[in-house]
C-alpha cells in the first residue's frame, strides 16, 4: 500500500504541478486491495484521494503552484 501510494503522490505532481502530460496505466491484476480501487475511483470521480496527503506534505507542493494560482 506504500507504494502504491507513493506511485499515486508521484504520479499526481507529475500531472498537477510538473504540467507533464501522464497516463496513470493500471491492469486488474495489479488491483490487490479493495483500497486501490477506492483511491482510484475517488481519484476519477473527485479528481482527489482525501487523506492522502498530510498537510505538511501538501504545504510545499502547493508552495510551488502559488505564483501560477495567482495569475
């Protein structure tokens, strides 16, 4: 579950901070845990996964968008 929450938190900066262009590819085997499928329906239908970042762990990533929000 750590690393698939840490592919998520990678994947998500790649996309949302970065502006790379990312396609998150994901088979059904790979699909261990009903977690999974709840972070990723959350992810399609919120466009978030609440909870999975801390709020420390969030303050520097918006940090970095700041600027960009503003104008």
């Amino acid at each position: 579950m750590k690393e698939f929450k840490r592919d998520l938190k990678f994947v998500l900066q790649k996309a949302g901070i970065e502006a790379t262009k990312t396609c998150l590819y994901i088979e059904d085997h790979q699909l261990l845990r009903g977690e999974f499928l709840e972070y990723l329906n959350s992810l399609i239908s919120a466009g978030e996964v609440p909870g999975l970042y801390t709020p420390e762990e969030l303050e520097p990533l918006l940090a970095q968008i700041k600027d960009e929000m503003a104008n």
